[in-house]
C-alpha cells in the first residue's frame, strides 16, 4: 500500500494530479480545493489513501492526515464511495462537518452534490461517535487552515532557498525537521 507520496506536480487535471516521484509518475485523486492551490512543477507532500477494486487501483491524496481521516470516516458511511466523500470534504470544512454532525443538521449537506436527504441523514446519524472521536469536535479545521497556509509558505521557502542555491531535498529534509 501507498501511505504517502513527496514530488513534483507534474500535471493537474479535473479531478486529480500526476505527482512525479523520481521519474515515476502516480496519479492522485484530489479534492478541488487542492487542485485549485497547485500548479505545474510545485513540490507537493501528500498522505495517500489507496484503494483497490477488481478493475482499479486507485490513490486519493490529503496535504493532512486528520484530512485523510476524515476521508476514511466519510468512505465507510453506506452510500458514500470515494468521489463523494471528497465532495463532501470540499464543500464542508472540517469544523462545518464536525458542526453539522454534532448539531444533527442534516440539512448542511444539501449543496452537496449526490447527497440526498436519506444520505444526508445516515450521514448525521453514523458520523456523529466517529467524527467526535477524531479531536472532540475541534481541531481539525485549525490543523487544515495551518497545513494550508504551512503549504503555501513552505512552497515558497523551497522556491527562495532554491534560487540561493541550496538543494531541494536538503531543504525539504530540513523543513520536516
């Protein structure tokens, strides 16, 4: 299985990116807010979710992993396959699903396209324990916000050192320190 990936973007399409891990390309399902973030020769850290069926072989990367987690949590609801799970983390932030889960409003899921009220209200119902086990109903959308704007600022610390002349994987060692 593939739990994490760290390379170059080296396309971005619809609903996915091609991630080039030294010379081997892997395509990445994403979320829209992601693929809006990146472009064309970024250097990306994602944690991977792979999932395996007869005829795919599929991989669906987060920039956290309480995002991942809450992929898992959404992906094991009945009814939600794994496009629709990252719909949903794209039209909800975390502290919005948490929020909508913790006061039972079904209706938050509406402008979710593929969520139906039946869906809506399964969703509310068998999320409710496992989304408040994750942080107790908080957190989540502070470690996003942070891995987000972590994300930009260490893009641009990479392209600043790099253009000083120092090497991109000592950098990106450095940063993970």
């Amino acid at each position: 299985m593939i739990a994490y990936l760290s390379g170059r973007v080296a396309a971005v399409r619809e609903q996915a990116l091609i991630l080039d891990v030294q010379g081997v390309g892997y395509l990445v399902h994403a979320g829209q807010g992601l693929l809006a973030k990146i472009t064309q020769g970024d250097v990306l850290e994602l944690h991977v979710e792979t999932i395996i069926r007869e005829d795919a072989f599929m991989l669906y990367g987060f920039v956290s992993p309480d995002i991942q987690s809450l992929f898992n949590i959404l992906h094991g609801v009945q009814g939600v396959g794994p496009k629709l799970a990252l719909a949903i983390l794209d039209h909800l932030p975390p502290n919005a699903l948490h929020e909508a889960v913790a006061q039972g409003a079904a209706g938050t899921f509406k402008p979710v396209p593929g969520v139906g009220p039946k869906l809506a209200a399964r969703l509310v119902t068998e999320l409710k324990d496992k989304i408040m086990a994750i942080d107790g109903g908080h957190g989540a959308e502070d470690n996003m916000a942070m891995t987000v704007s972590g994300f930009a600022f260490q893009k641009d610390l990479i392209s600043a050192l790099g253009n000083l002349g120092f090497q991109d994987g000592r950098v990106r060692t450095k940063i993970r320190e």
